[in-house]
C-alpha cells in the first residue's frame, strides 16, 4: 500500500474543502508547487491532483500549475478534476500526466470510459465520489441515486489502473478513513482500490494495512499532512516494514 499526497488546487492556491463543500475552503499554500516539491523530498511515491475549480467548470482550469508541478517533480502524478472529454486526456497524458482520473464522466458517458481505456490501458483511474453509500458528481455537488458498488462493477475488465473511493462525508475532516466500506468494495471487485477521505493520523494507515486486503492500493492523504497530524515519511516507512514483514 502506498501513500498519496494530495494537492487540491482552487484559484490557484492548495487548498482542503470539508465535506466537499466549497463554501467550507481551507487555504494551506498559495503556491502548489512549492507543496508538491515537499511531498516528493519527504519520499512520496506518487502526487494526488484534483483542479476543484474544473470538477465544477466541467473543464480543465488550473492546467498552468499542473504543467509547473509535472516540471518540477519527477514523480508521477495522477490528475483529476474537469476532464470529460477525450482531447483532454490525450493534452495531460501528452503533458506527463501518468494517470488520468474520471469522475462524473464515468457515471454520466460510460462509452467516453470505454474509449479511453482502450487508447490508454493502464493509465485511467475512476474516480468514485460517494455520500451516504450514494455517488455524486460534479465536484461533489450533485448526489445521484446510485450504489458505489453497482457503479464500480460496471467498470470492470477494462484495464483500469484503479478506482479511487472517496467517502465526501469524511473528506477533509480527519475523523478517519472509512476502512470498512473501503474492505469491502477492494474484496468485492477485481479493480485496485486507493482509499480517499478522513484520514486523521497514522492509526489511519495501521488500520488499512491490518485490513490485509490487497485490493487496497494505496490511501490518499491531504489535511492531516497539511496540520502536521500526520509525518508523511513515518507513514511511507509503516508501509515499507509491512511489505517487509510479508
């Protein structure tokens, strides 16, 4: 299991939402880079991006600071946020975007999905967003009535690199990962799972790691890196030593 830093950009600065609520923003950094360049010298294996602004424009705002951060850090970056259309896709793969993530176009175009992991195998993340056990969209802003598991098996055996679960109840909150549901959907599907949302410390991570599921891929982390409640060298060791001690 892997641990994600995150970098959410809004009006140009690394902000947190709570509850995905955009009235409820929280500014750490008016420079993301300069984040993004801390989380790779603490040892992150991979950067969580997400344009809030785009999620909601329904189309790439922030694409500047992506392309500063992708020149800056030589560590992979998955991207999300805005991204419903195939020429998108093909401007941030060809940008060095190593992972695309779709969110509201995987529920609402399920034939755009389909195109684009077949012209980029491996290099697609579904980004499932879900309150109350129920999936929304549109920067969260949009609650539809379908299952999260329901939605995920749609998507399997098309070469999905992983599935991102975000529980928008906990997100930004630090009142912990909702490692149960997470369990179960990474032993309910064959799609690799990162869990997203609530994470308060490094009981957080223990507690994903004696999960013992290896569905669960990685765990995505913002504000308890940002107030300091969680080192993200200390976690990225935890997961070392378990790799080790299996």
């Amino acid at each position: 299991m892997i641990i994600i830093p995150a970098i959410d950009i809004r009006g140009g600065r690394c902000v947190r939402l709570l509850q995905g609520d955009f009235q409820r923003e929280i500014v750490y950094s008016a420079d993301p880079v300069e984040v993004a360049l801390r989380w790779a010298g603490n040892g992150a294996e991979r950067i969580h991006i997400v344009d809030l602004d785009g999620s909601r424009e329904g189309r790439p705002v922030n694409e500047a600071i992506v392309r500063r951060i992708l020149s800056s850090v030589s560590i992979p970056i998955e991207l999300g946020g805005g991204i419903r259309d195939l020429q998108t896709v093909e401007d941030y793969i060809g940008m060095g975007v190593q992972w695309i993530i779709l969110g509201t176009a995987a529920l609402k175009n399920r034939d755009f999905v389909v195109e684009t992991t077949r012209r980029f195998p491996g290099r697609i993340i579904l980004g499932i967003d879900a309150r109350d056990g129920k999936v929304a969209v549109e920067g969260w802003t949009e609650t539809t009535g379908a299952d999260v598991l329901e939605v995920a098996r749609r998507y399997e055996r098309m070469g999905l690199a992983a599935l991102v679960y975000t529980d928008i109840a906990r997100d930004g909150m630090e009142t912990g990962v909702n490692v149960a549901a997470t369990e179960r959907l990474a032993r309910s599907i064959e799609i690799p799972v990162i869990a997203s949302g609530g994470v308060a410390g490094i009981g957080d991570i223990k507690r994903l790691l004696a999960a013992s599921t290896p569905g669960i891929l990685g765990v995505i982390t913002g504000k308890a890196l940002y107030t300091g409640a969680m080192d993200l060298e200390e976690a990225i060791r935890l997961t070392k030593r378990s790799k080790v001690g299996n």
